[in-house]
C-alpha cells in the first residue's frame, strides 16, 4: 500500500474517534507526530490496537496526520459540491460560483473546528502526501477565475498582470491569514493583559467579508457589485 493509499482510505467510527483524540493532542502539544503512547493513555486504546487502525506497514504517527488532513479536505469537498450544486451554472457567473465556493471553504472550519485548526497549524504543501485533495480545490477555483476572465469578469487592472493560479493564492494566503488569527490566536498578548486592554476576535462573517473584499479587488465593476451584494448579506445577517 503506497502513501496516497493511506490518504484515500476511509475512516471508519472508531478511527474517527481516535482522529479527534489525535487532532486535540497535535493542538495541545504543537507537534504534528503524535507520541502514541500518549494517544494510548489518553484513548484508553491500546498501542497495538491504534497501530493496526493506523499504520498499514507505515509510519502510524504520519498516517494519522494524513487521515485527520484527509478527513478535513473531504468534508471540505462535499461542502464545495454542494454549494456549487446550488447554482444554476447556465445563470450564476463564474464569480457567483466562486464566491460559493470560497464560502463553502470557509464554512468546513466551521462545520469541523478541530480538524481545520490542525490543518492550518501544521498543512505543508511541499511533502507529496499532503498536495492531491488540496490540488482538487485549488484547480476547481483555478477553472473558475480562468472561465471570469474569459467573460470579462477580471478587472483589467490588477487581473490582467497576474495568472488565474496567481490571484487564487493571494486569496487563499489572506484567507489562511485571517482563519489562523481566527482559530490559533484566539488569546490577548502579553502586553494587551498588562495594559487591560482585550484583543479582538475575527468573527466568521469578519473572515467571509474579507475575503471576498480581496477577490473583488480582481473583479470587473459588475462583478464587484455582485460580490457587494453578497458582504451586504453577510454583513445584514451578523
């Protein structure tokens, strides 16, 4: 069984229970390998049983962390598709179904909190493992921005100077930006305490409103205020 095998293989409920356990002692730790022994203790599942749900002949402590990633990413997909299949594609415009798919992204570290908060400390596109689901998402949204400027959707400027690739990271960097200080810098600094001052939280609306502010940067005047309407939603329903 190779590596992408270990990525694509469902977890069944009691794996799923052991993911989560994993996910809060990755978070607690900081570390993405995981001391089974700890997981052991903390489970009350024996070592020999988390190496038999885990490790397939591989190294158990990377193929948790690709299950916990895998089980993300999936969940995000299923989001995505049926946010999309929402959408009349014969009527919304590429832009319309990219912000669903954006607010469907976003909507997966809602729906699974604890999973993404691993994702976002500890995801590494460099290491092949990690790249294939991710990739799906990314050339989906890279389609997209690709069918907008096609339709005149792209704002000549800054649009026409950067590849459809190129404007959907800078998307995702602020959107992965934003989640982090979200999710993983919940609590106030040092010198906020000392000053009694509290630091302000992003909230989820905050996180939508302001990625779609980015991607309208790159949009036409009427895409821009199709996307308007849509922060004037998020915005109207806080």
């Amino acid at each position: 069984m190779n590596r992408r095998t270990i990525l694509k293989r469902p977890v069944n409920e009691a794996g799923g229970t052991l993911l989560e356990s994993a996910a809060e002692l990755i978070l607690k730790t900081g570390q993405r390998e995981i001391d089974i022994k700890q997981l052991a203790k903390l489970t009350k599942v024996p070592r020999s049983s988390i190496y038999a749900q885990f490790a397939q002949g591989h190294d158990v402590k990377e193929a948790i962390f690709l299950q916990i990633l895998n089980g993300f990413l999936a969940e995000s997909a299923t989001l995505i598709g049926s946010a999309l299949t929402t959408i009349d594609p014969s009527v919304a415009t590429p832009i319309e179904r990219l912000t669903a798919v954006f607010r469907a992204t976003l909507a997966a570290f809602k729906q699974n909190p604890l999973f993404g908060k691993v994702v976002l400390a500890h995801l590494d596109l460099q290491r092949e493992d990690e790249i294939p689901l991710v990739l799906q998402i990314f050339e989906q949204v890279d389609q997209l921005i690709s069918a907008a400027r096609k339709e005149g959707q792209l704002a000549p400027e800054p649009a026409a100077r950067l590849a459809d690739w190129k404007i959907r990271h800078v998307i995702f960097v602020v959107a992965r930006g934003l989640l982090r200080a979200m999710y993983l810098e919940s609590g106030p600094s040092v010198d906020q305490r000392r000053s009694g001052q509290t630091k302000a939280k992003f909230s989820e609306q905050d996180v939508e409103v302001e990625v779609l502010r980015v991607l309208q940067i790159y949009c036409s005047k009427d895409a821009a205020k199709k996307v308007q309407r849509t922060i004037e939603a998020i915005r109207t329903n806080r």
